[in-house]
C-alpha cells in the first residue's frame, strides 16, 4: 500500500508484467513494421516510461516526437482536450504510432487521431499500455494494447494523480 497526497493506493500491475507486456508489444510491432521506418509520438507526460522501454526493445529503425494534451484535473477527466504541445515535425505520408499510457474514455485519442489525419499521415494506429474499454464514451480499438482493464483509477508507471505518482516503477490502484 501507499499513500499520494489523501489517497492510498495498492498494487495492481507489477513492474515485470509490464515489462513483459512491452516485450510483447514490440515484438508485434516491429513485425507489423518490418521494412519501414514508423513515428512514435510520445504523448506526455504519462507515456514518457512506456515509449522509452517500448522504443529499446523495438527491432525496426524509428523516429521520436511527442505532444502534450491537457485533459485532467486531479484524478479526473475534464472532457475537454487542449494541445498544449504540437508536433515539431511533418507527418504527411509517414507511418505513424501513437504511445498513450491509457486511454479511458478516448476523449484524448480521439481528438489527437483526428488532428494528425488532417495531417495527411501514410498510416495511422495506437499502442497503449492500458486500455478501458468499459469506460470509453468513442467507438475506439487501439491497434496495440498492454492490458485491458476495469474502469479503476490507476497510479504509477507514468500515470499520476495530481502529477504525483509517474516514476512508480509498477502500476496501483485507487483504494475506495
């Protein structure tokens, strides 16, 4: 158990889960890209972790970028999504692969998918580490995805309740 700010947390997802998890994904991935040279875009701060073990493991040549949404307050989702930080680089005819650390309700995903295939990308696909499908308000299926799991308020591994929590190096849960 620990304890962020009012909140205790207790294990969820262990540090060699995870580890395992991202092995799989890239090993996946660098097939389903065999050949080609993909974008990740990084979206920070909570993917920070899960690009950096997922790129070292990766066979495949790639490129890095990343962006920044605001979309929570605390341990909540406002619903509204603002770019905070855009890409510095084109996208037009490239491979992209959007990294999320999770996506809940998709509000996130959602809004940055549409903002980069305005940007005439050659493709287009996601990885996340966690995928909440029960709580997601947008018809979205991850091309990649770590660990499904319940609609549970999550710490750690990048996560954060109220930017405190990211460098756990496994994943908690919010105890009720």
């Amino acid at each position: 158990m620990i304890k962020i700010k009012d909140k205790n947390f207790q294990p969820f997802i262990s540090e060699e889960s995870i580890q395992n998890s991202i092995h799989s994904l890239a090993l996946q991935i660098s097939a389903d890209y065999e050949g080609r040279t993909p974008i990740l875009i990084s979206v920070l701060s909570g993917s920070l972790f899960f690009t950096a073990d997922l790129m070292r493991q990766l066979t495949i040549p790639c490129t890095l970028a990343c962006v920044k949404v605001n979309s929570y307050e605390g341990d909540s989702s406002t619903g509204k999504c603002e770019l905070a930080l855009d890409l510095s680089v084109s996208i037009e005819g490239k491979d992209i692969i959007i990294l999320e650390d999770i996506i809940d309700t998709g509000n996130t995903i959602q809004f940055l998918m549409n903002h980069f295939q305005n940007q005439n990308p050659k493709s287009l696909t996601v990885a996340t580490l966690l995928f909440k499908p029960a709580a997601l308000i947008h018809q979205i299926q991850p091309n990649y995805v770590g660990f499904e799991i319940d609609p549970l308020f999550v710490v750690g591994y990048g996560l954060d309740y109220d930017q405190i929590g990211r460098g756990l190096p496994a994943i908690y849960q919010l105890v009720k």
